[in-house]
C-alpha cells in the first residue's frame, strides 16, 4: 500500500510517499510544496498544482493528513484552514480516500509520546525509514503521517479480519 502523508502549511506544504508491506516500511520520496509570495489565491494554487503533480508522479493509493490547530492568530489560522483544504482536495481530486490525524496522535504512533518534539519525530521518521533523508521539518513531519497512517490502516484491517473470523 503506498501512503503519501501531507503536513498542510501556506508557505511550505511537506509531504512523504512511503510503502507499507505489512509491517515493514519503505521511504519512497519527500519534498516540500512552497508557495511563494503574492496574493492568497495564487499562492494557494501553487500548492494545489505542486500537490497534483507529486500525487501524479507517485501515485499513492491513500493519504493522510495532519488536522489543523487553533492558535492566537486567528487570520493565520483561517489560511492555514486553507492550505489545509488544498491538501485534502487533491488527494480526493485524485480518487484517493483521505484519513485525518491529529498531531498528538501522530507524534504517539510515531515517536511513543504525543508531545514529542520536532527533532525527535525526524528522529524515528529516519529510524523507521532506513535511508530516508528528509528534505526538511515539513518533510519529516509528512513521512509520520504517513507512518501513523500505515499502522492505524494495518490494525484496522486485523481487527475486520479478527471480526470477520469470529463470525
């Protein structure tokens, strides 16, 4: 199953396609989405041509995405609301199902604990990647989604075959 992951943000957009075969884990790519400067309706469609065309380029069968959190600022929050809506829209332009997780979470799944700091979730991203060489924060941030992502759809999916048995 491959996964790609996508830690939503207005000037840069992380994301990390990985394979899950059961158990094992393999990177596959990483890269940043950046938006650059100028209005916000061009920025956002920098992100949305940029996600499409890493989606295109890796074809992932599912995605994951981080949910957004309420800070002070509540302008900044709205336009991350936004960026945030560009991630969840590409993937389902693509056909692909898109699961939501929030950051406390991830940080538990990847790293054992859900206030885990940045530099410790890049950590047992590379860990749990062999070889893996996050292009950035963003990056890594994506591929533990994408990790979170693979444990949460691999228990699942044992859980419907345990119900499925009992039957």
């Amino acid at each position: 199953m491959r996964i790609i992951g996508i830690d939503p943000g207005l000037r840069c957009l992380g994301w990390g396609v990985i394979e899950a075969d059961g158990p094992r884990l393999r990177h596959i790519a990483n890269g940043q989405c950046l938006s650059g400067t100028g209005d916000l309706a061009t920025r956002l469609l920098a992100l949305h041509v940029q996600l499409t065309e890493v989606i295109a380029r890796h074809a992932p069968e599912m995605a994951a995405v981080e949910q957004t959190f309420v800070n002070r600022d509540g302008v900044a929050t709205l336009k991350l609301g936004q960026a945030r809506g560009i991630a969840m829209l590409v993937p389902a332009q693509a056909g692909l199902s898109v699961a939501e997780y929030a950051p406390n979470a991830v940080k538990k799944t990847v790293v054992g604990v859900g206030h885990a700091e940045k530099r410790q979730v890049e950590h047992m991203v590379r860990l749990q990647l062999p070889g893996c060489d996050p292009v950035g924060p963003d990056a890594a941030d994506a591929l533990a989604i994408a990790i979170c992502h693979a444990f949460h759809a691999q228990t699942a999916g044992r859980l419907a075959q345990a119900i499925g048995a009992a039957s």
